[in-house]
C-alpha cells in the first residue's frame, strides 16, 4: 500500500469518524430528550434532525453512525499501520477495497435518500460523503494493477465525480441557494 | 537530494496530465454550476411566484408583506384540520391585517373528497367568500370529510356535495352558481396550480407551511408547542 494511501485512510477515515461520532453523540442526545434540537440544524435545507429522524437513518435497525464509527476507526487504524511500517498483505488489502466498496454504495444511497426522500442536508453526513468516495476510488486503484492507467488522471475521475454529486445537491435544493444569493 | 532532481524535470515536462484534468473539471464544474446559479438569481422570483401565484386567496392580508405566511393544504386531511383547530384559525385572527396568509391546494390522492372540498372552496372564492368557505369546510370537517361513525376517511361524495351546499348558503353564496363553478376549468386550474407549485417547492405532506418563503419545519411535536414555534417565527420575522 502506498503512502500516500495511508495518510488518505488516516486523514479521510480521522474525519470520517470525527463526523460519525458527533452524529452518534447528537443522536444520543436526542433519544434523551426529544425536543433536543441537533448542534447541526440550523434551518430547514442544512437540518440533521429531519434526517436523523427518517426511517434510512436506521437501515438496519439500529442508527446508521455506529456504522460509521466502527468502519472509519478501522480506516484510520490501517492507515497509521501503515505509516508506521506494516505492510499489509494482499488479503487485506483487498477485504480494505471491499470495505470502501460496501461504504460508498451506502452513502450513494444516503445521498439519494438525504435528496429525494428526505429533502435535507445534515452537515455531517455530507462529510462523510466527502470522506468515503476518494477513500473508495484511492483504494481500489492502488489494490488493483490492472487499473493502473488510471492512476494517470485520479484526480480528474475524483473532481468529477464531486462535480456530479454537487450538481445533483445543487439541482435538490435549488430554492434554497438561489434564496441565499 | 532526488526531490531536487525531480523539479526541473517536471518543470521541463510542464504539469501533469492529471493535473491538467482535474483542474479542467474544478473549473468547468465551478464556471457551469456557478454560472447557472448565478444567472439565475432571478429563479428566487420564481419561488415566490409558485408560492403566492397572482389571484391567490389570502385569509389575513397586511399592507407591508413583511410576514408571509403559506401553506399547502388539503381540506380532508387529518393533520390540517387540526392545525386549523388549534393553530392557524387562532393565528389568523390574532395576526389579522399583520401578515399575509396564503392558502394554497395541495389535496393528496389518498384523500378521494379532497379535490371536491377545493372546488367548493375555490367555487366560493369566485363570489369573493373564499376565506368562509375555507373555515366552513373546516369547521364542517365531521359532517362530510369522516364517515358517520367518525373512524375513517369518508368517501360519499353525495353526503359531502350536500354539506358543501349547506355551507355555501350558509355563507350567503348563490347557489345556481356555486354548483356551475364547481365543475369550471378555472377552479380546476386553480387546483392544479397549487399541487404543481407544492411539487415544484418538494411539498410532499399536508399541512406544509412556508414562512417567507422557507419551508417551516416544526422541532416540536405538541401541536400547542408547535404553535408557539409558528408564532415566535412570526414575531422574529416582523420585528425583523
């Protein structure tokens, strides 16, 4: 695995599970006190509570950010192996791939549920949206040889695949930021 | 030392071809996103435009419209009726000539009397009696929206044109054309103006309320708090 995958997983995951963590914090809070109103609500567009609260917040009966803390920690704990000089083998490496595989179908589905079921955004998850699809793309072509042209231009399939999610964010919502200009 | 020797060659070579992409896609995506956006800055026009239509019905109308208020509603769902109980009817009166309050059609498929309620009322506005129309049908909601034992949702139609009849000579309507306006294509269209705009604004439940423009999205759950919540939103936007 190449370094600067490493400091990927260790930055990208770090925030990945900075995100989940406060997520699962507000989630916390909420189920205490349910007229809580979530640190990240702060109007009807950019609202974690109205996502929190939705039926896909909870796919698989339990909140969606315990995912997100135990998958980002094993991120961030691969990472810092190895910039600390474990050279993993190719099992893992690949299960690595698999992982950031299941990671970013899941939040293309959140994506689209955060869009067109739920009609808002929350701050949070919208970083872990950032975090998880460079995590994904990075990890799969450093895993596979055979996709080592693409090496060649990494940066563009990223800024594109950013440049269509952004375009769908803005399409979503688009009262909401002609409102804010 | 193999940094240094690596410099000039990429200087020589110029940037990278990943490089050159990446950085034409950040530009054209910021140049196309940023240029739509921006061109169309008047699409915030567009808005108030599908909220508040030209020849919309107004319950409370202010001179300044500081403070305006709209929502999308069905006059046989469960949830408006309540809030008209417990909210809006108070809120109107209470804020009267204060701020402006749109009623906007938004009956949803599951309710088969909905569309008929929005007639009659939409029929009453073209005699200038929206607005008793609106609170009849409301104030009415037991005598032709729920079935006769209160459990469900009513789907007699008959029962229903006739409590609508009753309302409108209740509010002094002419009742020859009270029933010709039922089945005319403007109220219709009326209709279905306000179930496009709902669409277009991502209304997707009744009652959806907007509050100068921006969807109100109550944190409480107790209408009586809800209602506070309406009110101190109001109260900020006026003195605001």
């Amino acid at each position: 695995m190449s370094r600067n995958l490493a400091w990927l997983h260790t930055v990208g995951g770090g925030l990945g599970l900075i995100a989940a963590t406060a997520l699962t914090l507000e989630k916390i809070a909420r189920l205490r006190d349910p007229s809580y109103v979530p640190t990240c609500s702060l109007n009807p567009v950019l609202s974690c509570g109205s996502v929190m609260d939705s039926a896909q917040a909870e796919v698989f009966g339990f909140p969606n950010p315990l995912l997100g803390v135990a998958g980002f920690a094993v991120v961030v704990t691969t990472g810092v192996a190895v910039l600390a000089g474990f050279s993993p083998p190719r099992w893992y490496r690949i299960a690595m791939n698999a992982g950031t595989a299941l990671g970013v179908v899941f939040v293309h589905w959140l994506i689209a549920a955060s869009l067109y079921d739920i009609h808002a955004l929350c701050p949070y998850c919208v970083v872990v949206w950032i975090v998880t699809i460079p995590l994904f793309w990075y990890t799969t072509v450093d895993t596979w040889p055979v996709l080592s042209p693409l090496r060649a231009v990494h940066g563009a399939v990223l800024a594109l695949w950013y440049a269509v999610i952004a375009a769908l964010v803005l399409a979503a919502f688009w009262d909401y930021w002609t409102s804010l200009l | 030392m193999s940094r240094r020797n690596r410099n000039p060659v990429t200087a020589r070579r110029g940037p990278s071809l990943n490089l050159i992409l990446t950085a034409v896609v950040v530009v054209l995506a910021v140049a196309v996103l940023g240029g739509v956006l921006l061109t169309n800055r008047s699409a915030a026009d567009g808005t108030s435009a599908a909220l508040r239509p030209p020849g919309s019905h107004t319950l409370s109308q202010s001179t300044d419209d500081k403070v305006t208020v709209v929502e999308f509603l069905d006059f046989q769902c469960p949830a408006c009726v309540a809030y008209h109980t417990n909210i809006t009817r108070q809120l109107e009166q209470d804020y009267q000539d204060r701020f402006t309050f749109v009623p906007r059609h938004f009956p949803l498929d599951m309710h088969p009397l909905a569309v008929p309620a929005a007639r009659a009322a939409e029929a009453a506005g073209r005699q200038g009696r929206y607005r008793e129309m609106h609170h009849a049908l409301y104030d009415g909601f037991d005598s032709w929206a729920v079935t006769e034992d209160g459990r469900s949702t009513s789907a007699d139609l008959a029962r229903a044109t006739a409590a609508f009849e009753r309302f409108a000579s209740q509010v002094g309507l002419d009742l020859d054309r009270f029933r010709a306006d039922l089945s005319s294509p403007k109220v219709q269209a009326a209709i279905d103006q306000g179930r496009a705009d709902g669409r277009r604004l991502g209304v997707t439940s009744t009652p959806t309320f907007f509050v100068n423009g921006v969807r109100f999205q109550p944190q409480a759950t107790s209408i009586a708090d809800i209602d506070r919540e309406l009110r101190a939103l109001i109260d900020r936007e006026l003195a605001g």
